[in-house]
RNA sequence: GCCUCGGUGGCGGAAUUGGUAGACGCGUUGGACUCAAAAUCCAAUGUUCGCAAGAACGUGAGAGUUCAAGUCUCUCCCGAGGCACCA
C-alpha cells in the first residue's frame, strides 16, 4: 500500500498547476463575477509566522469555492511596502529599503507559495512601485484641487522616536502605536487631508455594510458624533464699569455750564459717568494731576471708557499720552487749550512734552469741538486737527463752552450721535464664548465655565490687559504693541480683561509642556486657574458665571470651551469640589422606580456626594428643576431644543474623528507632489510628470528637526514652478504609510493601466471588493482611510459605487503555546515554513481552519495538528486499502449528502471548524463501512479540495482523472437523503428526558403518545399520576406534563 | 468610566426558531498487534453515589419566564478587545 508522503504529493501538484497556470483570473461573460480580498500584508524582515496565513487560507477556501460554484473569481495578493518598519531596518542594516523591501517581498512570496494560495499573481502590485504610487499622488492631487487638502500650524502629534508627525489614528493611549513612546504636540507646518468633511458619509453609509457589527461599533466610536447644542456665553469685566469720563479745566468742574448738564445727560442714557475733581484746579500742576489720574481714573477705566475733556483737561491729556503707554478708544476733546495760552505761567507745565504723533497712536477716535472761542484762536483747534488726525465739529456761538445760562443743546445731540452706540444699551461687550455641549437641558445648571488653555479668546484677553499698564513701559508690553494697536484700530472695541496675567500664563506653559499621557493620566487631578477679573453671562437667565482655563477642557474638540454643570457631570463635579464652585441641581428623577433609576444612584443624588448623572436621558424619566419656566418639565428632545432656542444658540453635531494629517517627515514613503513657489504660492506637480519618483540617495536618515531627508537633497529639492517658471523648491514631506493601501484593491482590477487608476469599465464589473478578510486592529486606520479615499473617487467619477468593501470579516489572532503574542522577543514564533516541512501544506491548512471560530483568538497547538493529519491519513486509507468500489451504503450515502450541504452552507458562513469536523464524521464512517462507490468518493474529494488541495488532487488523479479539482464543479446535495425515515424521539417527564424511542421519521402526536407511554422507565416517573398537559415536538421529542 | 464581544469537560471547541448539553479534535486510561517500542486499530472518558441497573447534580453566580433555558429577561461577578477628561 502507497504511504501517504506529504512532501512528495503536494510538491508534485504545486508544480503542475503553477504550469497549467490554473490561478489565473476567468473573465467568462456567462459567470458572475466575485472579488474576494486579503489585506495585503507589510512585508517585513521577520517573514511569515503561523498566524498571518490564517485568513489567507480562510479566503483561499472560499475564491477555490466560488470557482467551483461557476464564477469568476478575482482573488489577488500584493504588497504594503512603504513605510516606518523598513526604513528602520535599513538605518540599522546600512541597506537601501528598498533592497531590503524587494527581499522581504522575495521571502514573503515563497513561504505563501508553499500553502498553494490560488492567488493570480499576474496582477501581483506592491505600493512602492513607481508604477502603483503614480496614482496614490495622482489622487492627492485631485484631493488637493477639490479643496480637501490644507496646510496646518496647529501643533500635531510628534513621536520622538520615530522623528515624525503622526495622525491622531496613529496612536495609542497617547504614546506611538509603533514605538510606545509618548507623543509630543509639536508645531510643524503639515498637510491635512479634511476627512473630516466625509465624517457623516461614513458613519451614515455603514449601515449598508455586510460587515460584524463590532467592527462597525469601532468605526462609529472613532467617528464619534454627538448632537448638541452651540450656545453663546457673553463675556464682561466683573468690575464695575465707567462708560465715560468727564474732564473739567482750569478752575474746576464747577465752573462749566454744560458740565452737569452733561453729566445728567449721560446718566439718562444709562451711562456710568465719572467726573473727577483734579486738585488745586485754580493753580494746577501736571505733576500733580498726573499723579491724581494715576491714582483714581486708571483703575476705573477700560478699554471702552470715553473721554470727554474740556479745555485744559486736554492738554493734560495730550502730554500724558505724549510721555505715557496708554490705549484710549474715544476722546472728545472740548474747546481743547493749545499753545497760545502759554502765556498764563500757572499752567505752562501741561504744555511740554507734546508728540500729536503718539498721541495719535495711542487714541482710537479724537473729535475736537469747537466754537467761537475768545481764549482760543481758531488756528489752534486747526493746528490740533489736523496733527492729531482727528474729527472737527463747530458748534455757533458757545465761546468756550463756559457759559452758564440754560442749556447746550447743540453739545447734547452731539454726544448722542457720537458715542458709540454699544454704550447706550447695558450691553457693553462684545465678546462670547461658544460652547458645545449635548446637555442644554442642563444649562440652568451652568455654574462656571471652562476654556481650554490653548482657547484663542484667553490670549485675545491676555494682551488687551495691556492698554491698562500705562506709565510702565516694559519689554513684553512695547513687543505687544503692534498687535494691540491694530486691535484697537478695529471697530472690535474690547473691554475685558484678566487681571491676573501671570497666572494665567503659567499654567498655559505649563499645559503646552505636558505629553498626551500627562495631560490625560488615569486619576489625575483636574487643574485649573481662574481668569480674574471676568465673568461669563448665562445667556438663559444673566447669571454672571466665573471663567477657568483648565487643561482637561480639549481645545481641539466642539468649541474648545465648555459649560460646567457640576451637579450632573462628573468632570465638572470634580472639579468644582476642588475649587469649591457651586453645585446647581437642575435635573431629578421622575417619580422613583423608573427604569435607569437605581437605588444606589438615588441615595448618592440625595446625599450629594456625587453628581446625579442621568444617561443624557430624553425619554421623559427626569425632570427640569430650578430652570425657571421649565421647571417641572419631563425631559424631551424638544425641551434641550427650546432652553437652546431660548439661549440664542442653535443645535450642531460635533465630531471625534479630526482631519488626517498626512505628511511625515521621513524618507521612505510616496513623495507629496506639491511645490512651493514664491510667486505663485503652492502649485501641484503637473500629472503629466507623474509618478514624482523617491530619489535614490546615499542617506535618508531622519533630521529630527521635523524636515523631511528630502530636504538635503538638494537636486531634488529644486526644481522650476510649472506656472512661473522660476526657481522654486519641492514640498519634502511623504505621504502616511497609510496611503497606498487606501485605494490598492482597486488596482488589481487594472494594475497595468499607465492612462488611469483604474480603467472604467474593469472597475464596473470587478467592484466593490465581495468579501474582504483581514484583521481587525485596521477597523479604525486602513478600514476608515480607505472607504474616504474610495468616496472621494467616486465623487470624482473614478468609481461607481460608494463603498469599497461590501462584506468584511476579521480573522482572530494566532497565539503563541504559551498563550502570549507571538513575537521574536518572547522566543515563541512558529514558522509555517516548519510546519509545512514536517505535516505538509494541507494539515497546516486544515489545522488552520479547525482551531475554533474563524474570529476567535486560539493559541497554536503543535499536538493538535495531529487530529488534522490523521483525517487525511484515513482518506489516503481508505483509497489505498480499496474502499473505493461498488455501492455505496444507505446510511453512508445519507451522511455524505449532509455533509455536502453542511460544508457549502459553512463556508459561505466562515464556520470551517464544523465544516471540517462534518467531513470528519464522514471520513470515519467510511473507515467502518469500508465501501463507497467511485462516484461518491469523487464528491468527498471535491467537497475537501478547498481545504487540502494537494492531496484531494492527487487520489481524484489515481482514479483516474486527468482535470484539476478547482476546475471541476462542486457536487449538489440530493433532498431525498437529507431526512431520516426513523429518528430517536425524546420522551421527556416534567422537562427531564426519561427515555428516547426508536420511531418512524412522520409518527403523529397520538401515535407518539402511545408509544412513550409504553416506555417502563416512563411509566415510572409519571408513577399513576394524571396526565395534565402533552407536548409534541414534530422529529424531536414528546414532553408529558404531570 | 464608557462601548463591543465572551464565560460550556483536563484542553481547543459543537449545539436551527428555547427542544437529547459536551459533536469533532487533542489529551488521558484500558485493551489488541509487537520480543519491545513507535505507528495503527478497538473501547472508555462531565462530576458525584453505586458491583450494577440506575439516580442526583451539571454550561461564571443568583433570581425570573416556560412543560422545557447554554440559548430569553433582570441583577451581579470575571475575562478579552476597543475608546478614553470627546463636554
């Protein structure tokens, strides 16, 4: 009898179809077509261990299937060959990558060779082809042109290590997901790709996805959208405000007819009016109202207050602003004494020093109002006008605004017309925060608010702080005097400030400095500082509410600036306890006992030593409190929708899912075919001149500084702008390694085409990919990535369908014997190539196959391969002990045409386990029967093929085939051996089986009855009792109650 | 903390709509063959009690629904994976 030599058989077939060339892809019109994908592996220095060839096989079984079942079946391999992983290896081996990649690659094709995988190598691609990333540039390109390509300088995660920025998919609990190390925000000029704008496309378009719901689960926590509410806080100054100041002149406020008037005037508006009263106003010295206007006015002013000033008050101003720091907004200057009155030696000191130019500067609005004034010629207003830039109003017959009969009328609707008109209501900022928030139902709860400590507005109020310092004119102060007087030269008029300036700068140091991982430690304490000095406005019921920067408010997440509701947030809670904030309950339980209501979360509610949180709870089990005409109300959709109507706000969504940034800054990824002109800003390179091929260079060591190796290379680097023509320098950075393996399944279509990505009429017929095999650690990078990309080429015409992959299924993890990952650091891999030596291609696979649930995640088990290789062994057997002859038995022909259908329904199903465990059975059977007919065993060959492919092939060519079994067609099961005609039935007692009966396959109730009741053992355990009850299962069992 | 999936013999794992729990494989034990071993074949193999027939118990724990629960409901415990100060 022939042994069962593995090595022998299977190398024999591996060679004899790679000749008849049996792998390659059918295009038949009369078959329909089906595309089933592995993901591509990394081909990397290690080579293939036991695990990778896992769901390899799983869809090698399936395209041998599908074949078998008449279709046409594109099933193909490649490679995923840019990126980190051999750029290390060849910095540490002194190699090029992309020798070191071609190896990998040599290596990787071999050891799956071995396994006889029935992949159409033809169209074999590898993402670092010239050839393959032509397109991948040719996409981002077109990416760019739509507009969904943009530069940022936001700071972006950097991994020291690896010396490259990497997108937010790329880590790991804030440390890289290759090297463990904690990322860094860095700033660093990147190109962004705005996935963002596809979020609601992606999430959406799932639901027509044949894929496990856990990985959709995944995919929809990565997009992460949250409706909610944006509402508007206004921000003011806690202090109390001065809308105006009114200045008198020589001789005392008493003195001016208008002043009073004014004052009245002013106040009616319901304007803070502060009239001080400089000293020795008969005989006055700029020394000592200097020292008065420091004194007393400073504090009471900010950066809306509006001077008015009469007489000599201007002149004081004037030298003040002259020698001073000071940002005023508006400043009337009322019949303003220049220099002709340098002539009166008791004021002769407010006269030096002028510089209009300053003065100028340092005042938004000046308007000089005048009237026929006997101290004062007309050339001095003129004089004052026109220096100091200002606006000129005459005013008939007033002199100097001194006189004392009746009223100015004229003056009054002239202040009317000239404040601002933000200072006539009560109104007096103009800033706001946005918040988001999903809660708005709790917003009668707001106690405080949080900004993150990068919030723009923060350092918008930190450096308006600065217009108060006058008189102490320091480095930090001048450096910031561009900004503010552009500022202030807006219609942006600003008047809130934080007083303690230092503090506050502090912790945003010291926020900017933390890693991710500090930043967002496990049980970290929440820190925070207050801004002083200014108060948020609930814009639902005016409470003026204090601010805070704390670093656990992320900037880059809804607005950057939350509303904190510490009685139902837990965060907020925490941190209001720590800084003894109030705790405002806005939302109770209805009635008790309702569902989501449990006891314990009540009493930490009633004893507050918890924040009552209700799972954003809007199907009416809470209710409003202390929410004014809300108070009493169930909790509603519509209710979060009125109080944010009431607001002023509006509902939004908002996003986890950021843009994805794409430039590394390495040597081993796809160049980004950008130029950066001087002239012409940021060109593409011209399609016609891709592929922009990686140049090949002596050393593509990272810099480190966050320049790409690219930049060195100086004749790379420069290159002429294809709009200008002049001299111009490339972009240096490279494309993620997650970029070619976006869009690869679509080039096996075509992977010759050098006109298109993919040539129209292939991708039609071909796409999408029908069933796609992989692991699942890619549901939130490859999985998310790809199906952008691919909506994106349909958008743009190149496909013809949305979605790339119609059915996914993930394949589990291969342990290690020992239970641990394998991994050349524990010492545990196994080698297919081994196994293969040793139990042959077709154990290995069946092995595979037979562990468990195709998804679970089972540890190897060398001894278990023997269970696989025995089941072959029997087969062999069977054949060359002469079972194969004459009929085949009743009962065997019954378990073969079950088993033909049980594997069939379970390979569609990715259940191989019980598959191969039914052809077990049947094996075994046969083994004691020891007679099948040719035909039959024929069947059992083709229904084993996909699984041992070698062996199968090699006794159907002993019976005397001379066809390939993939070529042949799968057998069909016949329904007349599926049913049994006599089955045990089950006779059970109260529930409890108590015997089982030999009974015709089609007996009635009645019949069934009958027989059970002739049972002993039966009649025992009803023990003469009545009857009650009789339940007839059809085939299965008869249950008597008693 | 949140989300998802799990928890069944010594081990990997089977169990349509609730209907014989433990298929199939490994391992273990006994036997056959052999001078012996390996290989192969046969038999047994959830636990407890029992010479046996048989009985009781048994799918993480507890309760519930049902003639009947691994499967359905509730509460809890444990494990794996994912997300994580996401407002």
């Amino acid at each position: 009898m022939e042994r069962y030599e593995h090595k022998k058989v299977e190398d024999k077939w591996r060679k004899k179809w790679i000749e008849a060339n049996v792998y390659k892809t059918t295009q038949d019109p009369d078959k329909e077509k089906f595309y089933i994908l592995d993901m591509f592996p990394y081909p990397s220095g290690a080579g293939l261990h036991v695990g990778h060839p896992k769901g390899y096989i799983a869809t090698d079984i399936i395209s041998r299937y599908k074949k078998m079942n008449n279709f046409n079946v594109l099933h193909p391999m490649g490679w995923d060959a840019f990126g980190l992983p051999a750029e290390q290896h060849a910095l540490k081996n002194k190699v090029h990558p992309r020798i070191g990649t071609d190896e990998n690659i040599k290596t990787f094709k071999k050891q799956l060779e071995k396994i006889s995988l029935n992949y159409d190598w033809e169209r074999e691609i590898a993402t670092t082809d010239p050839e393959f990333y032509k397109w991948t540039q040719w996409a981002f390109i077109q990416m760019y042109k739509k507009g969904l390509v943009y530069q940022s300088n936001e700071p972006i995660n950097w991994c020291p290590s690896c010396k490259t920025g990497l997108a937010n998919e790329d880590l790991e609990n804030g440390a890289c997901e290759r090297c463990d190390t904690p990322i860094q925000k860095k700033k660093l000029p990147q190109w962004v790709i705005k996935i963002t704008d596809y979020a609601d496309r992606l999430l959406e378009d799932l639901d027509k996805l044949d894929w496990q719901e856990h990985i959709k689960e995944l995919q929809r926590n990565w997009i992460g959208r949250s409706e909610g509410a944006e509402i508007e806080f206004k921000i003011k100054s806690d202090e109390e405000k001065t809308d105006v100041v009114l200045m008198h002149g020589f001789e005392g406020r008493g003195d001016q007819g208008w002043f009073s008037e004014t004052k009245h005037f002013l106040e009616q508006k319901g304007l803070s009016v502060y009239n001080p009263d400089f000293p020795n106003s008969n005989n006055p010295s700029y020394i000592e109202w200097k020292k008065f206007f420091d004194n007393n006015v400073l504090s009471k002013i900010n950066k809306n207050t509006i001077f008015i000033a009469h007489s000599l008050a201007p002149t004081f101003l004037i030298r003040y602003l002259s020698e001073n720091d000071l940002k005023l907004n508006k400043v009337l200057f009322v019949a303003p004494a220049i220099r002709k009155n340098k002539n009166i030696p008791e004021i002769d000191d407010f006269f030096e020093n002028f510089n209009l130019q300053k003065v100028k500067k340092s005042i938004n609005q000046i308007i000089v109002i005048y009237s026929n004034d006997p101290y004062i010629p007309k050339e001095d207003f003129e004089y004052i006008i026109r220096e100091a830039d200002a606006e000129e109003i005459y005013i008939e017959n007033k002199e100097h605004f001194t006189q004392n009969e009746n009223t100015n009328p004229e003056i009054l609707d002239i202040l009317d017309e000239k404040l601002d008109s933000r200072l006539r209501g009560n109104d007096n900022s103009s800033q706001a925060v946005k918040v988001f928030t999903t809660r708005p139902d709790t917003l009668y709860g707001a106690t405080y608010m949080v900004l993150a400590p990068e919030h723009e507005l923060v350092n918008e109020m930190l450096s308006s702080c600065h217009s108060r310092e006058g008189g102490n004119p320091d480095d930090t102060i001048k450096s910031e005097d561009e900004k503010l007087d552009s500022r202030l030269r807006g219609n942006d008029a600003e008047g809130v400030c934080i007083k303690n300036v230092d503090e506050v700068r502090t912790y945003q140091k010291e926020a900017s400095k933390k890693t991710e991982i500090e930043r967002t430690a496990e049980g970290k304490e929440k820190t925070g500082v207050r801004l002083e000095g200014v108060m948020a406005v609930n814009p639902v019921n005016g409470e003026e509410i204090p601010i805070f920067i704390a670093d656990y408010v992320l900037a880059d997440y809804g607005t950057g600036a939350i509303m904190a509701v510490p009685a139902h947030d837990e965060r907020d809670f925490e941190f209001a306890q720590k800084y003894n904030l109030p705790i405002k309950m806005v939302i109770q339980p209805f009635g008790s006992g309702n569902k989501g209501t449990s006891e314990k979360e009540l009493e930490k509610y009633y004893n507050g030593s918890k924040p009552w949180i209700t799972t954003n709870d809007d199907k009416g089990n809470v209710i409003l409190i202390n929410s004014s005409e809300f108070d009493g109300v169930q909790n509603s959709k519509e209710i979060k929708e009125k109080i944010t109507k009431k607001a002023g706000g509006k509902m939004t969504t908002s996003y986890k899912l950021r843009d994805w940034v794409f430039s590394r800054q390495r040597y081993w990824g796809e160049p980004i075919p950008l130029i950066h002109c001087d002239k012409c800003g940021v060109v593409t390179v011209p399609e016609d001149e891709l592929p922009l091929e990686l140049p090949e260079v002596e050393s593509y060591e990272p810099t480190g500084t966050g320049e790409s190796p690219l930049a060195a290379i100086d004749e790379w680097v420069n290159t002429t702008c294809p709009e200008c023509g002049g001299d111009t320098k490339r972009e240096t950075n490279t494309m993620p390694q997650w970029a070619g393996s976006s869009w690869y399944y679509l080039r096996y279509i075509d992977p010759k085409n050098d006109k298109a990505l993919v040539d129209k009429d292939k991708e039609k017929y071909w796409s999408p990919v029908d069933f796609y095999v992989g692991g699942a650690e890619h549901a939130t990078r490859h999985l998310i990535y790809a199906r952008f990309w691919h909506k994106f080429l349909y958008d743009i015409g190149v496909v013809n369908y949305d979605e790339p992959f119609s059915k996914l299924q993930t394949v589990g993890l291969i342990m290690a014997e020992d239970g641990r990952k394998m991994s050349k650091r524990w010492g545990n891999v196994i080698n297919p190539d081994d196994v293969i030596e040793r139990f042959g291609s077709d154990t290995f696979r069946l092995y595979e196959m037979f562990m468990g649930p195709f998804d679970a995640s089972i540890a190897w088990s060398t001894e278990g391969l023997v269970g696989p290789r025995k089941f072959l062994e029997k087969i062999w057997k069977s054949y060359q002990s002469g079972y194969v002859s004459g009929e085949t038995s009743e009962l065997l022909k019954k378990t073969l045409h079950k088993t033909i259908k049980k594997v069939g329904e379970d390979i569609g199903e990715m259940k191989y386990n019980t598959a191969i465990s039914a052809m077990m059975v049947l094996a075994n059977q046969l083994e004691k029967k020891k007679n099948i007919s040719t035909e039959d065993f024929g069947k059992f060959l083709k229904i084993l093929s996909p699984f041992a492919p070698h062996m199968t092939q090699e006794l159907w060519s002993q019976m005397g085939n001379n066809t390939f079994l993939i070529e042949e067609t799968w057998p069909k099961y016949d329904e007349k051996y599926l049913s049994d005609d006599e089955i045990t039935l089950v006779v059970q007692v109260n529930g409890k089986v108590r015997d089982k009966i030999t009974v015709n396959a089609d007996i009635t109730e009645d019949e069934a009855k009958e027989k059970a009741l002739e049972s002993e053992k039966v009649q025992k355990h009803i023990g003469g009792k009545e009857i009650r009850k009789v339940i007839f299962v059809q085939g299965k069992l008869i249950s008597i109650v008693v």
